[in-house]
C-alpha cells in the first residue's frame, strides 16, 4: 500500500537515484527534481507528504524554497540536506522552519527515521 507522494530535489543525480530507491522501499511515490524552482511549483499543486531538499540548488538555495512555500500557505515538511556541518545549516536557515537537516553522506536508517516521524506526526 502507497503512503503518499514524497519529493526529492537534489542536483546530484546519484543522490537523486540513491534516496527515491531507499523511499520507494519504505512504500511512497517518489518524484525527483533537479531544480528547485520546478519542483517548489509542482509542490504546490500536488502536494508532497515531505519534500527532501538540497541546500545548495539552482535557481534557489533550501531556505528560499521553503521561504517561498510559507509564503503559499503550503504545510509541506521539508528535510534540508547539505554536506555542511548540521549546526552550521540550521544556523544559515535563521528563522526557516524545517522537519529536519541531514548531513551528507546520509545512511538509509536516517531516512527511515524521519520517514517513520512523518507518520507519527499525520
């Protein structure tokens, strides 16, 4: 049975392949993304349960996408990755609000976790 929809936006195409396979596994739809610009548009009509986001995108950084959905009124949770220390990108984020922040490389039981904490808070 499919949990829902879950977005993956990252420039990197082996991470792109490597998460959506790790969350597929765990039962959800999964659309990738090279853009951020696109993929912050296509959330906002097809309403992802979480979107997994790279800090650093083009056209926009993590923050602003999540800056930009606020703006929208879209309650989408959204995982920051970056290979930047963890405290370093809360401390970039300010006042972002995100679900969490993952430190790159990740392991699959990181994404289990937060996948396993999206649904005990639905």
């Amino acid at each position: 049975m499919i949990k829902g929809e879950v977005f993956v936006v990252d420039d990197e195409p082996g991470v792109r392949l490597l998460l959506s396979e790790v969350i597929r596994r765990e039962n959800y739809n999964v659309t990738t993304y090279e853009r951020s610009d696109r993929a912050f548009t296509e959330a906002l009509t097809k309403l992802p349960q979480i979107i997994f986001l790279d800090y650093l995108m083009e056209p926009w950084r993590g923050d602003e996408v999540i800056r930009r959905l606020n703006e929208e009124s879209a309650d989408i949770p959204v995982v920051l990755m970056s290979g930047m220390a963890e405290q370093e990108l809360r401390d970039h984020l300010g006042d972002a609000e995100v679900f969490d922040v993952i430190e790159k490389p990740f392991s699959v039981e990181q994404i289990h976790q937060i996948l396993e904490g999206l649904n005990v808070k639905i």
